[in-house]
C-alpha cells in the first residue's frame, strides 16, 4: 500500500455508519479509505430492528432487501415487570436482520463500489497539518483530505472533551435464539433497572437484547445468568423466553460501560457521525437509521467541499445544523422514555397511562422516528 498517496477521506470504523458513507461517496467517485478494526462478518450488540424509513436508502445503495425474506414488524407490545401488557400498531413500523449479515453486505458492496476497506485494523491517532489528515493505525499510516469518526458508542482514547471515552452506567446484551413468537411483532419487557427486546430477523431466528445498569449486574455476582434469574424472569413473560427458548450463541454478546451523553459533530477535528455524534437511547428501535440517514445528508456536503463549492467551515456548520434539526427531538424524547422504563411502579403506571390513551403512545413513537429518505 502506497502510504503518501492523500486519499479524500478516511473513515474510522466500518458499522452502518461508515460503511453507508464510504459507499455513498465511492459512488460519487470519490477516492475513500475506510478502517475497521474487526473483520466481516462479525456481531454485535443491537436489538437488530430497523425502522422501515431505512428500506428504501439501502435498497438504493445495493443491498437486495426484497429478496432475503426479511420479517417486517408492524405490531409492538410493552409489559411491566409484573407482566401488565400494553399493544399498539406502529405507523410505519420496522424490520428484523442480523448485524451480523448486514454489515457484512454492506463492506461486500463497499469493495464492489472501490472502497479501500482495511479490516482487522485499528486507528490509533489522528493528526491535522497543512489540511491534511495522517491516521495511524496499528499497522500503516494514511494521509487523507478529510477524515470522519464512525467508530460507534465507545470512543477510541486518542479522542478527548465531550466525545471522549467515558464509563457510561449501561450494559447492553444480545442472544439470537429459536423460539414461538408472531414474525410481525416486536416486544418490549422492562424488569428492574432495564428493558428487552424481542423480534425477528434474518434465518428464521429471533434477537434477544436487553440494556441495563452496570450496577444491576454488581448486585448480581457481576454474573449475567444470575441476573437474568434473579432480575429479568421475574416478568412472567420474559421467564417464559428464557426457559423455554433455543439458545444459539455459546455465550451471551455484552458490552458494557455504555452511556447516551450529548456529544458534538464536529472535535478532534473529526466529522462525526452514527453513534460518535451521539446516540439515543436503544428502546426507540431506531439508532441504526440515524446512523444510515446521517450517512446521506453527510455524504452531500461532503461531495460539495471536495469539489471545492463550499469551505470545509460551511461543511462543518452546515451539517451540524442539519443534525441537529433532524435529531435532537428524536434524542431528547428517546431520554425521557428511557427514565419511564425499568423503574417497576412509575413503568407500571406509565404503561396503565399509554393503555388507557393509546394516541399518546402513537404519537410519543412518531416522535422517535423520521420519515422514509
Ligand atoms: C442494547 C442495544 C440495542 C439496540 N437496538 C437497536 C435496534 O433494535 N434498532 C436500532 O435501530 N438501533 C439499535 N441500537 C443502536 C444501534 O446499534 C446503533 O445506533 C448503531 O449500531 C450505530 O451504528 P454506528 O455505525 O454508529 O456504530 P457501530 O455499529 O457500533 O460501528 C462502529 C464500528 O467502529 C469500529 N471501531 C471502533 N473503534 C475503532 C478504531 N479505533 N479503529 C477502527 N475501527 C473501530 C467497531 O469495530 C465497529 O464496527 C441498539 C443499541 C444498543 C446498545
């Protein structure tokens, strides 16, 4: 690899983020370096629910969604910890496929479109001179015109202020099982300090996954199946997937330390974007079409600063504001939801509340999601 050769942008981290925007801009024929420190495929934690906003965007860029038989999700239920359920029909609803199949397609589609996809490696510091960019990495160096920060929830240490890597208060958890539940329906099961998720997705299997505390898990041993013993199946409903499901992993996928602090687009003079520019809370099922529908609007000013019609200040300005216009209600209402679930008695009476008018719910659900793009 030519190390002194300035591609005209280099992306840190290959998740939906990246990925759709280093796609985006090798179709725009531009010269696009994208580093990921896993190789594909791979999984990770995500409820694997994909707002339906998103169908069409990666239909656009190659991924034959039509054709993988895919379950689309239009019911959703809430239950409290003492199994109070609450149903609603989602306006534009979602559908289910694996991380670990998407992602994958998506870095098969980059390397089609020209992409330079360097997997198994990992950035280790960015620097800024002249208006170029140098990313080291655990095994070369590359110089670059602009350089982007997709690297998700945890931020690499070389990051520092508001988007630096902070012990967050949450501990995501994902299984994919087998099991007897309806193909159109998410469910979502609080417990004590959390809430799962459970919905279809790709290969006739279903995604189990669940946020809570760090803490949760302290009180518990620091043991995952003790918690779910002793905190998760006391919802009659959420005992029920766990003892009478097909486990498919040979041990659970956890990350931990997670938070959803308020972060910037723009420090470390890195553009960030997906879960680097600030992530909601998972409950709202659609983190992932933030990350994709970003990926769009960025890839347009982008396209305009290397073909020298805007400065990179106006790149900068221009889709920070355009960020902020399309999510900080989504997030803020994400927050506020996310304070009613898991807390036994006020989840219980929030769910009697949304039971008895069902318009509030629908609308708090629009809220939390965007139209198709
Ligand atoms: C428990 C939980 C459940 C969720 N459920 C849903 C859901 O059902 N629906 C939904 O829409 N959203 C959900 N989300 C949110 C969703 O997973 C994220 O919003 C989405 O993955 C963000 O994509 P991303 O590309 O920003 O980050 P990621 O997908 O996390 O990708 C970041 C990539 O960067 C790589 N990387 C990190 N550091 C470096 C480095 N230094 N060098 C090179 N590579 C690096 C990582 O390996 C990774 O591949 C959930 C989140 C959690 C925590």
């Amino acid at each position: 690899m030519n190390e002194d050769k300035v591609y005209d942008c280099a992306i840190i981290g290959g998740g939906l983020a990246g990925l759709c925007l280093s796609i985006q801009l090798a179709q725009k024929g531009f010269d696009v370096v994208l580093i990921e420190k896993n190789s594909y495929p791979f999984h990770k934690v995500c409820g694997e629910y994909i707002s339906l906003e998103s169908w069409d965007f990666l239909t656009r860029l190659g991924i034959p969604l039509e054709q993988m038989n895919l379950p689309i999700i239009k019911n959703l239920s809430i239950t409290s910890e003492n199994g109070f359920k609450v149903s609603a029909l989602l306006d534009l609803g979602g559908f289910g496929i694996s991380r670990f199949n998407l992602d994958e397609k998506l870095a098969t589609r980059a390397k089609q479109v020209g992409v330079l996809l360097l997997e198994n490696t990992t950035a280790k510091n960015v620097t800024l001179e002249n208006d170029i960019y140098t990313i080291t990495t655990n095994s070369l160096k590359l110089k670059s015109k602009l350089a982007f920060g997709s690297f998700g929830k945890i931020s690499p240490s070389f990051i520092s202020g508001e988007n630096s890597a902070k012990k967050g208060a949450y501990l995501g958890v994902k299984y994919h099982i087998k099991t007897t539940f309806p193909n159109d329906l998410i469910e979502l099961h609080n417990f004590k300090d959390g809430y799962c998720g459970i919905s279809k997705i790709d290969n006739d299997t279903y995604c189990l996954c669940y946020l809570t505390t760090v803490k949760n898990l302290k009180d518990n041993s620091n043991s995952i199946y003790e918690m779910e013993k002793n905190v998760l199946m006391k919802n009659p409903y959420l005992k029920k997937i766990f003892t009478e499901s097909t486990f498919l992993f040979d041990k659970p996928l956890a990350i931990s330390q997670i938070g959803f602090n308020k972060k910037k687009t723009y420090t470390n003079n890195l553009i960030m974007l997906g879960d680097a520019a600030g992530a909601i809370a998972p409950l709202c099922g659609n983190g992932m079409s933030i990350a994709l529908r970003t990926s769009h609007f960025l890839s347009e000013y982008v396209a305009k600063f290397l073909e020298h019609k805007i400065s990179k200040q106006e790149l900068i300005d221009k889709y920070n504001k355009q960020w902020n216009a399309n999510f900080s209600t989504r997030i803020k209402t994400g927050f506020y939801l996310q304070e009613l679930l898991g807390k036994n008695f006020l989840t219980l009476m929030s769910l009697k509340f949304l039971n008895a008018f069902p318009n509030v719910l629908n609308k708090l659900i629009s809220l939390t999601h965007g139209k198709s793009f």
